[in-house]
C-alpha cells in the first residue's frame, strides 16, 4: 500500500466535498467458483483501495463527516482460520497502516448506521455491481434489494470521481510498473505468434509472465486472429500463415493499477502489403490523436480527428469516398471503427464505469451521442492534467456488418462497397496506449513497446 499520508489526504479531500453526512464504503468478498473454500482470486473494491488501501476480503469501512470519524469494519481471523491460512495481522494492526484507529465488528457496522438513519443523517453509498453488496446495502440501510441502485449517492459518485481522475505521481509510477510487464508481455506475443499455432499457447505464456511477476491480468486477454470481433476472448483458432492477430492486454501492479495495450501482429513475422496499408493508416491516427491531446481538448474531438485521419487513409486506398468531414458526420467511419477512440484509465481499466459512464466521461453540457459507434464512446469531455486515458482507433472488417449498411446502402454516397468487400476476410487492426495528460500536453507512459511496422517486424523475426 502507498505511505499512510497518501490515504489521509484522500480521505480528507472526499470529506471536504461532502461536507456533512456518513459516507459508506463495501470491500469485496471472497466470490466462490463452486463451493465456499475454492474461491476466484481476490480482487478488492477499487474505491475502496482507493480511500483505504486494505487489500484483504469481508471488509466495510465508514467516514462519518459530522463526527469526524474513521472507521473500518470487519473480522481477525481465529485460531481455526490460522490452521488453514497461516497467522495474520489483526484488523486493527492493518487499519494502523492506513491511520485508521476505529475499529468493529460488521455488527458493529449495522448498529452504527441503524443510529445515523434513526437520526434522519443522509448515508452515502457507491452504486453496487455485486449481488452480495446489494443484499448488504439492503441489510444495512432498509432499502429493497430492487431499489438499492437508485439510492446511490450522485454527490459521493461525483467526488469520488473527481479525485480519482487525477493521477498522483505515486500512482503514475504504479501504472509504469504495470507497463513495464505489459512490455514483456507484448513482445514475447510478438516472438511467439507462428503459423501453426493456437491462440492460447500465446495468451497463457502472457498470463504466465504476469503471473511469475507477482501480478495478475487487468482484464481478460484479447488475442486473436479474429480481430474484426472488438473484444474476443476466444483462444482456440490456428494461427496462419500471412494472418494478424491483435494483442489486447494488460496486468495490474502490485497495488492493482492497470496497463492496457493493442498491437497488431503478423503471424509469422510480416506483413503483407495489403496489410501494411490498413495498418499505417490506423498508425497514422494513432499518433495523430495521441499529439492532439492536452489539458481543455474535449476527448470527443480526439475521437473525431481518429475517425477522419481514418477515414482520409482509407479513401487514399480506394474504399471510402466524398468529403471527409461530411463522412465522419455522417457516421460513414463507424462501418470500419465502430467504437470510442478510448477511455479512462488507473484502478480500473476502463476506470471508474462501476460509477457510471455519464459521470466519469461526461457532463451536464457534454452528452452521450446515442447514434451508432459514438454511443460507444467512453469518454468524450475534456482532459485535465493527471488524466490517463488510453488511444487506441482501429480499423475492423465485420462481415455481418458490412452485409447490413450493403444492403441497406446505408452512407453510399461515402463508402465503395466493391472495395470493402475485397477486405472481407482481413480481421481487424487496433493499436493503443496509454497516455497521462500533463500540464502542456501528453506523454505517452511506460517503455516504447514495438509500434511501427519495422519495429514489430524486427522483433517478430526474432522467434
């Protein structure tokens, strides 16, 4: 965990924010993949790692403004629990740690917030995403189990998201640890991608090195030949000959900051020249939308300026068509990109969407756009220093969606048809990564992992 001073400032900021009221934080439990005792590894609520930084299951933990109170709820583990697991630090010893002194049992937690509610005290809580967490919220708070959601506290959500949106350097440097095994990762994938193999000799050799570093996957593994489909956890084709397959992964650092990062590669060491042409373009957009970033650019306008470099590559090749800006207007790129340039990233990898999108990627004045492949869009106000956001356009021949705008000679007037279809089978092309907004600008975090065509071929040929 970070320093105790790291988790005093945040706890008081939040209680700064809220002014008044009990502020109520669920760790997880443990989640059981078939029965109690064997379980799916532990993955602690990340707002609660946040403002707590207690990485351990069965844990709940309340600031009451008013009071000016801290406390952390939960259980020491017995005799019995030491057979199994080995002797463990008593709850109050690891509260210590993060300067909390108040310590009880869940009981203690129920009388606790029964009292503020008898009070008629406001009790905050962040919208659950697990089914044991509303079931607590209803024993708790008295709140029916299909309505616990719509209770969730729109001021805590929004200071929540406020704080964690900016990166302190400390957790910048957590984000770094992750990328550099993402680094490993990527380019042992790189290494290994030969005709002949299957996907999954590639993703568990990835798995195994996030594994040996003590760390685990941010997100479940993209890594397929398939890379038409945005996100296919499938792992069990042959790779061919001439094929790319799109890497799409990520771990955790040890204090559960994720690293995410695409790269395209050409099984077997190169690509092709067909290949090489849709890759440059999305290249060329990437790096164009990675430059344009800086503190006040409306992440929309990122994605916009993705879609028309797309869009010019593409029509340069024959398959696009017309005005360029009349065609991202009219929606004509979602047909080859047909999804948001990127999003927020830190505790999680698509950071803070438990809390909801409309709050972390949006405001009162900047909307979701509900059309087709904008309304995929996760993020689109504007950036600020200690943002980390990822960039990662693409370029995706999906068959079933290419028979349906055909058929319907949907944007016709922007899109060669006839040309599209010679790229039928092609797969897909994405590149990312991860960016910190600074004070001037951006920079693009962690050690340069291959990119260009040169660069991903010369490791490539080190197989």
């Amino acid at each position: 965990m970070f320093p105790a001073n790291v988790y005093i400032e945040r706890r008081r900021r939040l209680r700064n924010e809220l002014r008044t009221g009990v502020l109520l934080f669920l760790g997880n439990e443990e989640s059981p993949m078939n029965y109690p005792d064997n379980a799916y590894p532990f993955r602690q609520d990340s707002s609660f790692l946040y403002f707590f930084g207690l990485d351990s299951p069965g844990l709940s933990a309340v600031i009451d403004i008013d009071e000016n109170k801290e406390a952390v709820f939960g259980t020491d583990v017995t005799v019995d629990d030491v057979v199994w697991t080995g002797p463990q630090p008593s709850l109050r010893e690891r509260c210590e740690e993060v300067a909390i002194h108040e310590t009880g049992s869940p009981d203690a937690a129920e009388a606790e917030l029964r009292e503020a509610l008898q009070q008629g005290r406001q009790v905050h809580f962040l919208p659950p995403y697990r089914a044991e967490h509303v079931l607590r919220l209803r024993q708790l708070l008295g709140i029916d189990a299909a309505e616990v959601k719509e209770h969730a506290s729109v001021p805590l959500i929004k200071a929540v998201v406020a704080q964690r949106s900016g990166k302190s350097p400390e957790e910048i440097e957590q984000i770094e640890a992750a990328l550099a095994i993402a680094y490993e990762m990527q380019t042992l994938a790189m290494r290994m991608a030969k005709p002949g193999m299957v996907e999954r000799e590639v993703a568990g050799a990835m798995e195994g090195i996030a594994l040996s570093r003590g760390v685990r996957l941010a997100f479940p593994t993209i890594f397929s030949i398939h890379g038409e489909t945005l996100h296919n956890h499938f792992h069990g084709n042959v790779m061919k000959d001439s094929g790319l397959a799109v890497n799409d992964s990520g771990v955790e650092s040890p204090l559960h900051y994720a690293s995410d990062i695409t790269r395209t590669i050409p099984v077997g060491g190169k690509f092709t020249s067909k290949q090489k042409d849709i890759y440059s373009i999305v290249l060329d957009a990437q790096e164009r939308a990675i430059e344009a970033i800086r503190p006040g650019m409306e992440f929309r306008n990122v994605h916009r300026l993705a879609a028309r470099t797309l869009l010019s590559g593409l029509k340069d090749l024959g398959l696009t068509k017309g005005n360029v800006d009349e065609a991202v207007e009219a929606g004509a790129h979602t047909l080859l990109f047909p999804c948001g340039v990127g999003h927020m990233m830190g505790l999680d990898v698509h950071d803070m969407e438990g809390l909801g999108e409309e709050y972390v990627g949006y405001t009162e004045t900047i909307r979701r756009n509900p059309a087709f492949g904008w309304k995929w869009l996760r993020l689109a106000k504007a950036v600020e220093p200690g943002f980390v956001v990822t960039v990662e356009p693409g370029v995706y021949f999906i068959p079933e969606l290419i028979d349906r705008w055909k058929a319907e000679r949907k944007c016709a007037e922007f899109i060669h048809y006839n040309m599209v279809e010679k790229y039928r089978t092609f797969g897909g092309v994405r590149i990312e990564d991860d960016v910190l907004v600074t004070e001037n600008g951006q920079r693009v975090l962690g050690r340069r992992i291959p990119k260009t065509v040169e660069e991903i071929e010369e490791v490539s040929s080190q197989g």
